[in-house]
C-alpha cells in the first residue's frame, strides 16, 4: 500500500495559512512543487479519510476549559450554499443573517468561554432527513453530553429560538442556570390574573419574576435594543438584575446572537 501524499497535519497547515480560499484545488496549488507533490485528488481522498468527530474537537480543547467556571453558549449557524445541487448536509432553512429560508448546512456549536478565551467544545450538524434529529433534539445531546463531561457552567446562554419549554427543562434536569430571550407572544402570568403575551406585561426596570405558562417561575428583564425595539430576556435565576444580564453579554463577547448585538 503506497503511503498517503498528504496527511490531516499537511492540510492543518494549509487551512492556518489560508486566507480564504480552503479548497483542496487551492491546497494542490500553493503545494512546493517537487517529485512527490500531491495533486488535489490526494487532498480529496485524505479528507474522505477522516471522518468528522466532535470527540476528536473535545479531546483538542479539554485542557483548556474550566469546568467548573465559565458560561455555556449554545448557537447554531448556517454555512451558505446557494449553488449546491446534490450536495450531502444540504437543506432549505431559515438564516436568521439573510431573513429568509436559503440552502446550506446548520451547524449547531457549544462554546464555553471565560470572556477572555472562546473555545468550541462540541457540535452537531442537523440531518433531519437523514438522522430524524430536530434542532431541538441537537440541544439535549449538547447539554446532555456537557453534563456528561463534568461541566458545571455558571449559566448556559442561548438564542430565542432554542427557548422550547422542553430545552429549558432539560437545562434544570442537569441542574444549571440558564439565559436566553422570550419572543413578545410568550404567555406568562405577572400578577396571578392570568396567562397573557410577556410584551403585554409592565416589567420593571430591574426585571419582574412571573410565571412562564407550562414550566415555573423565571425573571424577565425588558431591554430597549438601538433600533427602539424591546426584548425581553429571561432566566431561571431569580435574583439575576440588568447589570448581571449584561456582565454575561459582554464575557460572550463575540456571539451577537446571545449579546443581542
């Protein structure tokens, strides 16, 4: 068996390199040119070679991470392919950075971060047609498989669109604090005379505890974004007020979908 012409630390380089074009025609190209240089096929096969593994991603970052300090932040995104025909991963789905349904592949990401350091710790790439796996269902193995690994976050922060009453109870199942956003039509009970939209309710300026319908007691904190719009963020931490709302904003830092940037 001849021996490969490129390894996976070749094309490690390569991508560090890189400013933009990762193409495995590109790598071919700015290869030295020599006997043994590798043609594109050879980085094509190496990559079909080795199979993605967000175990091998955790074993990368695991030294690095705390534990037992630290926030949580659960994203996904959607990786644009417009042109793609008969590509695997592949889906029409909602971007929330173009506003519209568009064709690409959605990579749910956990990051655990300090506010310093910003390090990806796992992931999921949603299948549904082929694994039957919702965005939700994704969630719970993120924050099964966190638990599993011995974090003990200080919060878990997550867009609105993960806010599910079946994410957030499984968030308390593992026991931890979570943040995220309310959509306005969000039913909650402020004053014990019924089930009425959170963007309905008066919230006070240091936040309100109400009951959210079908799950318990959390605060909500009213926030007036630039454009004049109002947000409304909850947690099942009781005791969170504004300035703590926005001291876990600004140690995520680099995720506008939590920061509300």
């Amino acid at each position: 068996m001849n021996k490969p012409r490129v390894t996976a630390e070749d094309f490690i380089h390569f991508l560090v390199a890189t400013p933009v074009n990762a193409t495995a025609i590109e790598a071919q190209r700015t290869n030295p040119v020599g006997p043994a240089e590798p043609s594109h096929d050879a980085y094509t096969r190496l990559l079909h070679r080795l199979e993605p593994s967000n175990d091998t991603l955790w074993l990368e970052v695991k030294a690095e991470v705390r534990l037992n300090s630290g926030v949580l932040v659960l994203d996904d995104t959607v990786l644009d392919k417009p042109y793609a025909r008969k590509m695997d991963l592949v889906h029409h789905m909602w971007s929330g950075k173009h506003h519209a349904v568009v064709k690409g592949i959605d990579l749910l990401t956990l990051l655990w971060t300090d506010g310093e350091r910003h390090l990806p710790c796992d992931y999921r790439i949603y299948d549904k047609p082929n694994d039957g796996k919702t965005k939700n269902d994704h969630f719970g193995d993120l924050i099964d498989t966190a638990k599993e690994r011995g974090f003990q976050p200080e919060y878990v922060l997550f867009d609105g669109w993960y806010s599910s009453l079946v994410n957030l109870k499984r968030i308390d199942a593992v026991g931890w604090r979570w943040l995220t956003r309310l959509k306005h039509n969000r039913r909650v009970n402020p004053d014990r005379t019924g089930n009425r939209p959170v963007g309905e309710c008066d919230i006070a300026a240091t936040g309100t505890v109400v009951h959210l319908e079908n799950y318990g007691m959390v605060k909500v904190l009213r926030v007036i974004s630039k454009g004049g719009t109002a947000e409304h963020w909850a947690t099942n931490d009781l005791e969170m007020d504004e300035l703590g709302r926005l001291k876990l904003a600004r140690r995520v830092g680099r995720s506008r979908s939590i920061t509300g940037a």
